[in-house]
C-alpha cells in the first residue's frame, strides 16, 4: 500500500490537536490558512514546502510541557492550553487567567500557594513552559527527517515580531517567516473556532506591529475578504484540500523506513507527556520485539509489532496529567477515563491506512485472556498474538518503572507477580519468552 508522507502527518496531527486541547482538525485548519498566506507572500516552492510540514507539525512538542502545567497550575492541562490561546498576553489578562485557571478544585491553601508562586515568578515559569515546548518539538522533527527549515519553524513558533515572545524573545526578521505564518494561523483558528471570522481578522489586527508583521497581517486581511479562504475550513473534504496544497514537486511516498521514523517520532511525543512515561513507548517495543525474536516470528511480523508497541498509547494524548501523574487512588470517574485510552488510540490509528493494522494492538493491549480487561472485554482467541505480546511487554515495563503512587520493582520482583498471572491476564507462552529474555540479559550483565 502507496500513502504519501502527507498523508500520514496530516492524520497524525489530529493526535496533537487532542494534546492541545483544540477542537479536532485544528491542525488541518491551520496548515489551510497557512498555506494561503505564504502563497499570498510568493514563498518560494521550496519554502512552502517546508512550511506545509511546519504547520502541520508545529504542535510536536506541545506534551512536553502538560506535566509541569498541572503541577503548576493545579489544573488541567488540554482545558487550560486551549484557554490560554484566548488572551493576548497583556498583564490584566495573564492575571486574570491565572485567578480564573489556578487551583480551582484545590483547597483554598494549596492554590493560595499556587497562585503566589505564579505572580512571584511568572516570567521565568512561561519562558521554561515555552523553551520546553518548542525545543521538543523541534528535536521531534528532526528525529522524523524533517528539514532544519521545519525545525527552526517548530522552534520559534512562539516568538513574536516585537521581541515580547519565548523562549528566545527574537526580534522581526530574527523570526523565521514560517514561525510567523504558522502563529498567526494558529491564533486565526483558535479565535475562528472561538467566535467566527470577525473574531478571528479582529484578533490578528489586534496584534499587528506586536505578535505579528504588520505586512503579514495586510496580506491576511486581503485573504479573509473572500469566502474561499473560510468555506473549506468547515468542508467535509479539508483533508483533500490539505493533500491539494503540499507542493508537487516535493510530494513523497511514505517507504517501510519512513514510517518506522514517524512511528518513533510520534511515540517520543506519547512518552514526552509525562516524567513517569519517559521512554516508556520505546521500551515496550523493544521488549515486545524481544519476546517476538524469541517466538520465532518473521521479520516483517515483528516490524509491525514494534511500530504498534511505538504507537499503543497514543489516546494518553488526551487524557489530562491531572488523572496520568495523580499519586492517590482514582476515582471512578477518573479510572473511566484513563480505560477511554485504548479506544481513542484505535480511533486515530484507524484513519490512517498505512497504519490500520496496528488497532488491534493499540485498542486490546489492556485487554486480559480471562475476559476482565478493557475496553472490550475480550478473551482467548478474540487476542491475536502481536496483542498478548504488546500487553506482556506493556505490564512489565509498567511495573519496573517508577509510578505517581509507587517506586519501580526490581526485574525478578516485577516478573514474579506477573507469573500469578500468566493463563488469567498472560499469554504463557509471551510471559516465558520474556522471563527468558529477562534472565539472558542479567546473565550478560553479570
């Protein structure tokens, strides 16, 4: 199966709409009126192509930051980004967002606390946000193959034309014209989605001659005039529109190889959002792989089931760090949640045909032989063996890694509870492969 590399990020972006807290195609609607600006400019092709993928990626570093905000904030992070494109960054609006966001399911003391740490220390607190944010992504970008042209893009996405921006504060033509489009775009859509076209070109004129090029923003104005650069963002076949505007000449075919990097690029962005994940995706697919090698299983077998261990906690994207790094005992409402993941991780891979056969992983690797898993309910058969596989690797990683409510378990430790539960939870002949996987590298280490 042919899919363009286009293709693909444009599916996957809706992943990073999620992690933003953004209504979905958000990332779609941006590379749309992005495109019309750098065409409204002349870009040269071989910027616009760089700028299609800038857009379409300018939100691969935006889980690296959701941990800290919810320790910071005491608040949830995909409500509190989406809110907090609303303002302007003007002082009485940063200080009535941070009363209004802060804390508000705490106890009148701890978010006392939070909100004094917050004024005191403000500045520096939304420089490390942002720094984290933007050189995440940009790392990410580069992981997966993509220009420094879209790197530097991704990096200074938030930096604004009067040098008020972050991390850097560069200044005007410091300022990639990429990173330009893509925030003005960016802020377009949000205040669109928000309040509609006036809401929009208000908010863009608004911030002229600060965030933004006042040239930038007349060439904008002269696009929103028209009904054709509104119309296709609300139209059933934007996707097509967006595999319309990605320059000719440098449209390219996803190979086995390509996917295998954005497999690993998106798993980074997974493992990116939270400090008790932190490389957790990459592990599972090396032990997956293991119990695979050790199973006999061809080599095209076991590079689809690496890219499915990659690619298995995809839907944590959308789930608040408040419930994922919650250190007491979930409610149910919130253990409801967290069981959503598996699901919402099908839902995007299933989009996506080059990766379509990776779902079974992604949706039952939390499934269990006995029936009493999630989100189905599956049991015996209904698991295919690239399921049992991810789920052995999954729990073992899970359980020798630190955890909001408890410390890492030593390997022997880790596998000595999992084998009361091999035939219930485990497919025996996975958990063995494993435990033989285990033991080799201990005796190698020796």
């Amino acid at each position: 199966m042919k899919i363009r590399s286009a293709e693909l990020i444009g599916a996957l972006s809706h992943a990073l709409d999620i992690t933003e807290g953004q209504p979905r195609g958000h990332c779609h609607r941006v590379c749309w009126m992005g495109m019309k600006l750098g065409q409204g400019i002349n870009m040269p092709r071989e910027e616009l192509a760089d700028l299609y993928y800038a857009l379409l990626l300018k939100d691969l570093g935006c889980s690296s930051n959701a941990a800290r905000i919810c320790q910071l904030y005491l608040a949830d992070d995909r409500k509190f980004k989406a809110d907090f494109k609303l303002i302007d960054g003007s002082l009485s609006q940063a200080l009535r967002f941070v009363l209004t966001h802060t804390g508000l399911e705490s106890g009148m003391a701890e978010r006392f606390r939070a909100i004094i740490n917050i004024m005191r220390n403000g500045g520096q607190i939304s420089r490390e946000l942002i720094e984290a944010r933007c050189h995440r992504g940009a790392d990410i970008a580069r992981q997966m193959g993509f220009s420094e042209a879209v790197a530097g893009a991704v990096q200074n996405l938030d930096e604004h034309w009067d040098g008020s921006g972050k991390p850097e504060g560069r200044l005007r033509r410091e300022i990639p014209v990429a990173s330009q489009i893509a925030l003005m775009a960016q802020v377009a859509d949000v205040f669109y989605m928000a309040g509609g076209r006036e809401a929009a070109t208000r908010e863009i004129e608004a911030r002229a001659g600060t965030w933004f090029d006042a040239d930038l923003v007349q060439v904008f104005i002269n696009l929103v005039e028209f009904d054709e650069f509104w119309e296709p963002l609300a139209a059933p076949d934007l996707a097509s529109r967006i595999m319309a505007l990605e320059p000719e000449e440098h449209i390219r075919l996803a190979d086995e190889d390509y996917l295998d990097r954005v497999a690993k690029g998106f798993a980074m962005v997974v493992d990116s959002k939270s400090p008790f994940t932190a490389g957790h995706s990459t592990r599972v697919a090396l032990y997956a792989d293991m119990i695979a090698e050790r199973l006999g299983l061809p080599a095209a077998q076991r590079r689809q089931l690496t890219r499915a261990a990659l690619l298995h906690d995809i839907g944590k994207l959308g789930i608040s760090n408040g419930i994922l790094d919650k250190p007491a005992k979930l409610t149910e409402a919130e253990f409801a949640t967290i069981k959503s993941h598996p699901t919402l991780s099908a839902e995007i891979l299933r989009g996506i045909p080059a990766l379509a056969n990776l779902v079974p992983v992604a949706e039952g690797h939390h499934e269990r032989l006995d029936g009493k898993g999630y989100p189905r309910g599956l049991k015996g058969s209904e698991i295919n063996l690239d399921t049992r596989i991810c789920t052995v690797a999954d729990v073992f990683d899970a359980l020798t890694a630190d955890r909001p409510y408890r410390k890492a378990m030593a390997v022997g430790e880790a596998l000595a509870l999992m084998q009361k539960d091999v035939g219930a939870a485990f497919d025996a002949r996975c958990f063995a492969a494993l435990a033989d996987a285990m033991r080799d590298m201990q005796q190698a280490a020796a």
